[in-house]
C-alpha cells in the first residue's frame, strides 16, 4: 500500500477549508489562502518546549478550498484520492477542515483508507485562527503531536484536547470550543498536560489487523443525490416518503427511527419501504436519539422495518451509516454482498 512507517518523514498538512483558514471578506468570513506562512506563525507563538514537541511538516492546500457546508460526495472522493497518493511520502496527515460537516468527510476518508498502517487527522476550529479566543492553534497543535504516533493507525478527528475515531464522531454544539463528541465510543487518545496519551486497545491497530486495502470507488453517480437521508416525524405519510424512494435517481436511504428501532406500524409506509428494497434499493436506519443504538424486530412497532428489507445501523452514526451507503453504492457489488458489508464492521463504525 505504501512505504513502511517513518516518524522521520514529515506531516503533510492539507488545507482543504472551513473557518479555520477563513479570512473577513466584504460578504462575511471567507476561505483564506497562504497556509503555510499563516500557520508557521502561528505556532511560532507557542512555549519552546511545546513547539519542540512539533513533528516537521509540509503545508498544501486543495485546490479549491471550501466552507464545508458546500462539501459533496465528490468532495470527499477527491479528499481521499489525494491522501492516498500522497501517503507514501509522509508519517501521517493532518486535514484542515469545516466544522459542519467534518465528521461526514472523516466518516468517507475511513471508508476509503481501509487499511491504513499511519495517523489520517482530521481537525478544523470554531474560530479562524487569527481570530481572538481562537482554538485554531490549540488544535492544530494537537492533530501534529498525534500524526506521528505509530499505534494510531485510521482517520481520527482531533478536537478540544481529544481524539476521536473519525467514523464514531458527531459535531454536537453549534458555538461551543468543545463541538465533537462520540456518542457509542470512548475517546482514543487526549492531551493530559503537555502530554499526548493514545489508549490501548481502542484503535484498529489492535483491533483489524488485516482488513481490507484501499477502496477508492468513483462517487459521481451518488453525487446528485443518490442516498437520501430521511429522518421520521409523527405522522409522516407513506406517499411522502414514496416522494423519496419511488425516485429512480435514489439508490439507497438512510431512515431515522424512534427509540430502539421503532416505525409506524403503516402497511401502505411498510410497503413503500419493501417496494424500494425489492427494487434493489439499500436501506439502513439507525436511531434519532444522541446515544445508544438500535435493534430491528425487538418491539412490534420495529417488525415491519426488518420484514420489509431496511438493514439495521446498530450505533452507528447517521454520517458513519450514510457515507457507508454511499461508498457501497459506489463499488460493483452485487445486492446480496452490499448489504453483507453494510452489516459488517469495516472500520470500527459499529
């Protein structure tokens, strides 16, 4: 896959945008660019013994970087692409990302890197990093110390001192410096004083030796909407979610239930649901509550979900669930297979 692992290298840190590189433009905060001198600056400010502690690094930006509220499927394909022809070069990477919808890309860049044997970090701030009170460096700093570490072997999201695993992470606070959490998964490192402190036990490196290789399928035919997201209220309708499903662009459909797996018990909604599955159409759910999981059949108001097709999500995240679908949707996988792998733990998403 790539040249063994060498902390001698260096980190290679890509900026692909968000409110971290951001700059005041006439119409509000906008994507900046220099990086690499803003960044050098920056962390020239920190203690000596703290910046001593800083692996060598090498600053690129994306081409086009962007706020990530705008980020697409295609946006993460290229995002992957670009870290795996990079990695040989490099000890780990850091991507400088959007808060909105970081834990999307970390989630598809797991699913993309199988198999990594090196630190993917994912990171980004609340703040833009000239900004005051901003937690732009402090976490920069923080993503460098890990993306050495060689026990950290997948995509991880660096935050407010923690480190999450990518696939498991969710933005919880819109305002707040501490805005990730992962809901079903203890933290896998943290900074404890000066010190960063990866955990035993927690990462892939111990727990999936020998999983897959890279997969980088082309995402273009999901890109224009083909996996919805659909999110269940009382009294949702079965010709409204027919508005979705019967859509031949839609090949798959992430469903938000209730509790512990539960849906109305409708035959005309039920059967909605096992039309698109009988059509080929792959459908997951998972729970609308912040923690816990999900298992389908275990109250009566659930039956109808697993005799019609939908696949259970178990704890995942709606982003690990969602950008999953995508990246089987995106492969040549036959119906019975994509739905054996939605099932399977690829990357320690469930």
């Amino acid at each position: 896959m790539t040249a063994p692992f060498s902390a001698d290298r260096p980190v290679l840190v890509l900026y692909a945008g968000g409110t971290l590189g951001m700059v005041a433009s006439p119409r509000g905060l906008a994507a900046g660019g220099n990086m690499n001198a803003r960044l050098r600056s920056a962390l020239a400010t920190l203690p000596p013994t703290r910046q001593a502690r800083l692996p060598a690094f090498v600053v690129k930006e994306t081409d086009e970087p962007i706020d990530s509220s705008a980020a697409t499927a295609m946006d993460w394909q290229r995002l992957g692409h670009t870290i795996a022809k990079a990695l040989p070069d490099y000890a780990g990477v850091v991507v400088l990302h959007g808060t909105d919808t970081l834990a999307w890309t970390a989630a598809s860049l797991a699913y993309q890197l199988q198999g990594l044997d090196r630190p993917v970090i994912v990171t980004g701030a609340m703040r833009p990093l000239e900004a005051q009170y901003s937690d732009a460096l402090a976490n920069v700093e923080l993503a460098l110390r890990f993306a050495t570490e060689p026990r950290l072997q997948e995509v991880s999201v660096a935050f407010a001192d923690k480190l999450f695993r990518g696939v498991r992470t969710r933005k919880r606070h819109s305002e707040a410096s501490d805005a990730f959490a992962s809901p079903n998964y203890p933290l896998l490192g943290e900074r404890v004083g000066d010190d960063t402190v990866i955990y035993p036990a927690r990462g892939l490196e111990a727990q999936q030796r020998g999983a897959p290789r890279f997969e980088l399928p082309d995402y273009a035919a999901l890109a224009a909407g083909g996996v919805a997201r659909i999110v269940l209220w009382p009294g949702i309708q079965a010709w409204q979610l027919a508005t979705w499903l019967e859509d031949n662009r839609v090949q798959g459909a992430l469903l938000e239930v209730w509790g512990g797996g539960n849906a109305p018990e409708d035959p005309a909604l039920l059967g909605v649901l096992a039309k698109a599955t009988g059509e080929g159409k792959l459908l997951a759910a998972v729970t609308q509550c912040p923690h816990g999981g999900i298992a389908i059949g275990q109250y009566a108001a659930g039956l109808g979900l697993a005799e019609a097709g939908v696949l259970s999500g178990d704890a995942m995240t709606p982003e690990a669930a969602l950008t999953k679908l995508v990246h089987l949707l995106a492969q040549p996988l036959d119906e019975r297979e994509r739905k054996r792998r939605f099932l399977t733990a690829l990357v320690g998403e469930r």
